[in-house]
C-alpha cells in the first residue's frame, strides 16, 4: 500500500503514511522509502533535493501509520521546521496500550536518550532530552480470552524524541500493544497474534500554513487492521 494524499496545496502537502514504510533514505534501509517514493512520483521544486529530504519535514517510525507533513518549497520547508522546533505543530495519536490505564488524564515528564548500553534503543534516563507526553484515555477494553485490560488512549507529545510516545507508555507501566522494541519480545509476540503491527497511528497535525498563516488541521482515520484489531477485544466501561 502506497502513501495517499489527504490534503494538498502549492506551498505543501500532507501525506497519510501506511505502516511499514521508512521515511528517510539511509545506506541501511532496505526497500523504497517515503523519500524515493516522493521522488519518483512528484515533480514539485524540492522533490528531488535530498539535502532537504525530498520536502519530508519530520518523521514517523516504520511501523507508525498516518499524518507526514511534506514541503513543496524550500522557504516552506524552513518555516514547517522552525514550526516544529518552536512547537508551534501540535500532533495527535492514537494508541492501544497494555493496562488499564490510571489516572484517565496526565502529563508524562521525563527526560529521554539512548541507552549506554545499547545505542539502537531509546529510554528515559538521566541527562536526556527533556521531553513531555500528554495523554487522555478514550475507551477500555479486555481479551476476550485471557480478560487482559488494555486502554485506547490519545496521546499529544510536546516535543518530538526519537520513540518518544512509545518510551513515555512503557516508563508509566503501559507498553503500546505490539511494541517489539519496548513491551518486551514475548509480550509482542502474543500481541502479534491478533494485532499484526505496531498499535501506534499519527491521528492528526495542526500547523500555521507557510504562507498565509491561515490554522491548517488534517486528520486520518485509524487504519483498517487497527479497526480490526480493536474489534477482537471487549469494550468495558472506563472509570472517570
């Protein structure tokens, strides 16, 4: 399944990201990227520019679906990015986690880099990057056979860390379902029995448009096999 636009204008446009594509090119990539894809199939004035990644102004991890925001031009490109890095860009998730999630409502502040003692992997730890994580339950749920609770939760990260959404949910005691990398390799391995990819999706984006400063907000539905997904557990009442 390819990348499809969902909103799209001279200066920009915003793509809605399937699961399991990377974003950017890099020597270990293996497959086509976001980047390549852009390349070969547009022809805007920064399409082809690899110093400014093809117009993809952020990221989202390979197994993340949803909102990537791409620039058509270079002076929109450096105004989305100081948009980002004055956190003027609010972004929205959704996720499933494990755990019935308490309280419904909270701030997660808590700082986050690589861990010395393995450079692929993310967590909190002293010294990081300040990072903060908003999140606000939704619904509960349990297995219908095993009766694990779970919490659909949409979640609005303050600043933009590498995994940042997944490190924060595992630090408070709530993995995201699926998470190879954080729930740990067996809890994944059952997740993957009835969710088949990571439970994270970029649900929408709310930027000042490069131009005319006019509020821009785009959303994307939750992928089908996320619905899916959803649709094998057992909806329980979620105590306010």
């Amino acid at each position: 399944m390819n990348p499809k636009i969902i909103y799209e204008d001279d200066d920009l446009m915003v793509l809605d990201k399937p699961a399991g594509w990377v974003v950017n090119n890099a020597e270990s990539v293996k497959g086509e990227t976001v980047q390549e894809w852009i390349s070969k199939n547009f022809q805007f004035p920064i399409s082809n520019f690899q110093l400014l990644r093809n117009g993809v102004v952020h990221r989202l991890d390979k197994e993340t679906s949803g909102v990537l925001l791409v620039a058509k031009k270079e002076s929109a490109f450096y105004e989305l990015q100081k948009q980002f890095k004055d956190r003027i860009v609010e972004k929205s998730y959704i996720t499933l986690v494990h755990g019935k999630v308490e309280p419904n409502e909270g701030e997660i502040n808590a700082p986050v880099g690589r861990l010395p003692w393995n450079r692929e992997r993310f967590g909190v730890i002293p010294g990081g990057r300040e990072a903060t994580t908003h999140y606000r339950a939704i619904s509960g749920y349990q297995s219908p056979f095993t009766k694990e609770k779970f919490t659909l939760l949409e979640v609005l990260p303050k600043t933009g860390r590498t995994h940042q959404i997944r490190i924060h949910l595992k630090y408070l005691g709530y993995p995201v379902v699926a998470d190879e990398f954080y729930a740990g390799r067996k809890t994944a391995r059952a997740d993957r029995k009835w969710c088949p990819r990571l439970f994270l999706h970029a649900a929408g984006i709310k930027f000042n448009h490069p131009s005319s400063g006019k509020r821009i907000d785009v959303a994307s539905d939750m992928p089908k096999e996320l619905e899916k997904s959803i649709n094998f557990l057992e909806k329980i009442p979620q105590s306010p």
